[in-house]
C-alpha cells in the first residue's frame, strides 16, 4: 500500500493563531519503504517561543530566510496529490493546515488522512500510552531522535506499515476498514477554490 506519512513542527498547539515552522512528509511504496521525501523549514510571522524551541530545538535563526508557509502549500500539495495520507494525532496536523489553507485559499492534498494513534489504540492494545515515542519503542523501530517533522513523519509511516502488515495476515485491509480503525469519520483536507480578487470600488475608467 502507498502512502505518504507526514508531520508538522509549529509555535504552539492553536491552529490559525499558532504557526507551522516546519513540514516533513515521507512517500512509502507498497513494500513499505520510504522512497521520496518532502521535507522544509517555514518562516513564521511570530517569534519562536521558548517552550515550542525547547520541545522540537527549531531557532529564530534557523528560520530566517526560509519560505513562507504561503508558498509551501502548493509545492506540498503537488507532492501529496491523492496519496492516503497518515499522520500521529492526524486531527492537530490537519487542522494546522486547513487553517492556512483556507486563509491563503491554496490547493490541499486530496487522499484521505489517517491517524496512526487512533489506529495503534485498536491494533496494539494494551500499552501504557500511545505516544510515537512509546510505539516506536515497542515495534524496535530504529529512531535518533523525535520532534523534527522529517524524522517523526519516517518513524509514523514505519508505524503504520507494521501495522498493516499485522493486519494483512487475511488479506489486505481495505480503507473502510482503516478508517473504522481510527474510531473517527473520514478524514480529508478542504478543497478551496479561489475567489477572484474584487477590483478597487473607486478605479478610474478610461
């Protein structure tokens, strides 16, 4: 099964008042290996704050002169295209990105997003937490390090391809049945079109 497995680093928990500052996605191929990877910083419009910079050690300094989250949306679309999408604790990245992809009216993946937490609760029950510090740990997936959006999105897509595996013993899982898993209704980004931009009330006319 193809997927894309992706994580946000931001300034806070509050989708459309806090910032995304980093975006990583990884494509897995239906061997479930990682093949193509998207990965940047993003340029806020605030100031690092110091609990955010402790957590995921993403500087002011490291973020001067990168893009704006304006235009990494398209590029990031385009990577995406229809691929399913999986995330950990799919609801807080995709509510970060709704939030400015509406606000900039830009294009958005179209696949469905899958939340490998959710999926882990049912798949692997039974543990103390669900964090992906805890099930990388349990399923011995090799990590250096978490909280960097390229890393976490490469230990969440290994995640769900373990857990895949786990549940192809009868066959392929379909996607009805990965969505029931997540205990949520479907998941997609919005898809916006963009408003053509009203002319000045008072232009002149020649």
């Amino acid at each position: 099964m193809r997927f894309i497995a992706f994580d946000l680093e931001t300034t806070g928990t509050l989708p459309g008042v806090d910032q995304i500052v980093e975006i990583g996605a990884v494509l897995f191929n239906e061997q479930g290996q990682a093949e193509t990877i998207f990965t940047t910083l993003i340029q806020p419009t605030i100031s690092m704050p110091e609990g955010a910079s402790r957590v995921n050690g993403i500087t002011d300094d490291m973020l001067v002169g990168k893009p704006r989250i304006a235009d990494v949306l398209e590029p990031f679309a385009e990577f995406c295209g229809d691929e399913i999408l999986v995330a950990h604790n799919a609801p807080f990245d995709a509510q970060f990105l709704t939030a400015d992809i509406k606000k900039y009216e830009s294009s958005a993946p179209t696949g469905i997003i899958l939340d490998s937490c959710n999926m882990a609760r049912k798949v692997l029950p039974g543990l103390a937490n669900y964090k992906l510090g805890t099930l990388v740990q349990h399923l011995g997936i090799v990590a250096t390090g978490f909280h960097r959006a390229e890393e976490d999105a490469s230990y969440c897509g290994q995640l769900f391809s373990k857990m895949v595996a786990r549940l192809s013993q009868h066959g392929p899982p379909s996607i009805a049945t990965l969505i029931s898993l997540t205990g949520k209704p479907e998941l997609r980004f919005p898809q916006v079109e963009k408003k053509p931009k009203q002319q000045g009330l008072f232009e002149m006319s020649t």
